[in-house]
C-alpha cells in the first residue's frame, strides 16, 4: 500500500476538517492534484476533498467546527470550506448520468470506483485518507512511475463527456507525460476535435494558457498539431509554425527567464496586427493580454547596426514590454541556430546586450518643466506641449545628457518674445 508524508497533509485545519467529515461511518479523502503532485514530487498549491456526504451535510459538519462554508457549486456537490483563509473545495462522491459534451448532470453516491472512473485521467484519480494511505483504483501509480498519461476507461467516451478533455490531454501531459502521448488518447483527440468548436473562448484560453505555461509545452504542441487540435484552436499557427517553441523554452532555461505563457504563444503565431486582434477577439484575452500582443505585433525588429543611445530612446518613448519581448524571441532564435549559423553566436551575444539595456535603462528625469517654458514666453496649451515633446527628443537623441540651461537654449521663442 502506497503511503504519502507531505507537511500540508499534517495541517491541522485539514486533518480537523476530514475527522469531521469522515464521523458516523462516512468518509472523506484527498483527491487529485494535491496527491499526484505529492507522489510525483511537486508543488502542492489547491487541496480538493471528496467525501461520501452529501452537500448540506458537508457544511452542517464543516460549520460544526468553526468553518466557514460557502456553496461554490452546490448543485454538483462542491461547497467550499475555508479555514483560517485556506479553501478547500470539498466534493460529495457522485457519478455522471447525463452529459452534452460541455455539461454533466450528476447523482449523489457512496461508491469510491464509481468515483473515480467518472474522473478524466488515472493520475488525476488517486485519494488520500487523513493518515496519508493512497487509494488507487485505476491504476494511476502506475501510471506516474511509467510517465503516462492516460484516460480512465475509453479514451473516446471521456472525450464525448467534455470536449476540453482534448486540450487537457495535451496540457496535462506536457506537465506530467513523458515520452510517446497515449496512442488511444491521441486517436480519441483526432477523430473528436472538431468538437472543440463547441467550447467557450474562456474554456478555451484559459487551458491553453496553462498548457503554455508547462516547463516545455514543444512536445504537447507538436502533438496537438499532429492532430489537428492546434488549428482549432489557434489557426494563426497553421501557416506560421511552431519550431520557435523550443529554443525560447531553452533560452528561458539558460537564462534563467521564467515560463512566459503570453511569450510563448507570441512564439507562435505571426506578428501581424490585424490577425492578432482577430485572435484576442475569438478567445477573449484579458485587456491586458490583448495590448501587450497587440504591442508585440506593432513593435519593429530589432536591427543589427541600431546604436545603443537610439535603443535607449526607443525604450524612453515607447513601448518597454514590446521591446523586451521582441528582443528575447530574436535572441532565442539566434540562439537556436548556433552551430548551424556562423553568424548566430555573435548575433546573440548582441542580442543579449541590447536586452540588457531595455530591461535595465532607466532615463534621468527630464530637467525642463512647463513652468521653465512659460518663464521664457510660451502660453499654456498645445504649443507647450509640442515644444516639450521636441526637446525631449532632442535630449533623448543626445543620450539624455542634456541639462536644464542646454535645453532651454536650444527651446524655440515663446510669443512674448516673438
């Protein structure tokens, strides 16, 4: 019998909340994520529960004890229990009896295989009891050790439950698989793809997203194109690739750069504007995700022979984020090609540089105010505002070395003085 000792399962706020829940003959376990990722040696962040009472009982217990419950999604079984802050989302036993490929209408149980075979993948259907004992009952161990991904039951019938299952397949095993992705659950992915039209854009991006967000999502990515998946769900790749993919992974990891989901998916698809717009559109990126793509898409090459002064007023005047990002793909592509390309070593190691510039500059505050201006003619209004703009790009173009008495010098006539 296979056992777990993890410091978040000696917590006394979950060992309290599962004797409570496991009191007058029911039960309660850890389930899923806090236990493979125990098992595989890995950060624990969220702790569900799965118990064997039923939703109001769940929280008369929880309350019992001084919890706060909140009904999360009741009507499947969840309610949330916080404790101290901490959430755990605790899930009554239940089976599927009605699916749409989307949604799933459930039956309450008592039966721990029913439970788990209703599950997505083996891995994700172990539980842990309150002294750390796993209960495996479809061979998910086995599965972690052999680095397998693998669908409980049919492949296909997991699928036709809920078509993101495709993209989770895929997210999942860039996570955890290793080598070959499960032949039948690749199968299944191929021939039900096109089921992945019916899914929200939310659904959608947020599980590519986390799927990009994979130490190396290369492997999954080549998969997803290999069956087609990719184009449904990002058809901007189709003509553009995604061999960029795996040289910003090793870029990141020589240069100590954290995983970049947002970097990663510029890596993939073409620099244009207006296809890019298309893409925020269609998967309802977040403002912020929209105009930093959006900002990548608009932001220039970097070009070999640009002087170092001239990068560092573009960073002044524009758009630092673009800039960064434009530098880091253009490195890791450079890097890519060393040993194929002569030029590639010497380019990197120009790219690095101007990296380091545009991550690092940081302009002297401009010495001139409105209130200097006024004092030598000129008006409040547009006319002040152009001739600050003009010095400042002066005092940018001359490395922003200029002081207050050479710029005022060099400032045009005010209408006092014309």
């Amino acid at each position: 019998m296979t056992r777990i000792c993890a410091e978040w399962l000696s917590d006394e706020r979950l060992q309290a909340l599962l004797a409570a829940l496991s009191a007058s003959g029911e039960e309660a376990r850890v389930v899923g994520g806090a236990v493979r990722n125990t098992l595989m040696e890995r950060p624990v962040t969220d702790i569900d529960i799965a118990t064997t009472t039923l939703p109001e009982e769940t929280m008369r217990r929880a309350e019992a004890i001084g919890l706060k419950t909140v009904p999360t999604g009741i009507e499947h079984g969840t309610i949330t229990v916080v404790a101290n802050g901490r959430p755990f989302e605790v899930t009554t036993l239940r089976r599927d009896i009605e699916t749409d490929g989307r949604h799933a209408v459930v039956t309450f149980g008592r039966d721990w295989r029913t439970d788990a075979e209703r599950r997505d993948f083996t891995i994700n259907a172990l539980y842990a009891d309150a002294a750390g004992e796993v209960l495996d009952l479809v061979g998910g161990i086995a599965d972690i050790e052999a680095g397998n991904l693998r669908f409980i039951g049919d492949a296909e019938q997991r699928i036709l439950e809920d078509r993101l299952r495709i993209l989770r397949f895929f997210r999942f095993f860039a996570w955890y698989g290793r080598g070959r992705p499960d032949a039948d659950g690749l199968r299944a992915a191929t021939r039900l793809k096109d089921g992945l039209a019916q899914l929200s854009a939310e659904r959608l991006w947020a599980e590519t997203k986390k799927l990009l967000a994979a130490p190396d999502p290369s492997r999954a990515l080549l998969w997803m194109r290999q069956t087609g998946a990719l184009t449904i769900v990002l058809p901007e790749t189709e003509r553009w690739g995604i061999d960029h993919i795996h040289p910003l992974v090793a870029s990141e990891r020589a240069r100590g750069w954290a995983p970049d989901p947002l970097l990663r998916l510029m890596a993939i698809v073409p620099p244009d504007p207006e296809r890019l717009a298309g893409l925020a559109r269609r998967l309802k990126l977040s403002n912020g995700e929209r105009d930093r793509l959006f900002a990548f898409a608009l932001e220039r090459q970097p070009g070999p022979d640009e002087a170092d002064r001239a990068l560092r007023a573009r960073v002044y005047f524009g758009d630092r984020q673009a800039i960064v990002d434009t530098l880091r793909l253009e490195l890791a592509r450079a890097q890519g090609k060393i040993g194929q390309d002569p030029d590639a070593l010497e380019k990197t190691a120009s790219l690095a540089a101007r990296l380091d510039i545009a991550q690092g500059f940081e302009p002297p505050a401009f010495p001139l105010s409105g209130g200097d201006l006024k004092a030598k003619g000129f008006a409040a209004g547009p006319g002040l505002g152009s001739e600050i703009a003009r010095l400042k790009q002066l005092w940018a173009e001359t490395g922003f070395t200029m002081g207050r008495e050479a710029l005022l010098a060099k400032a045009g006539k005010g209408e006092s003085d014309a």
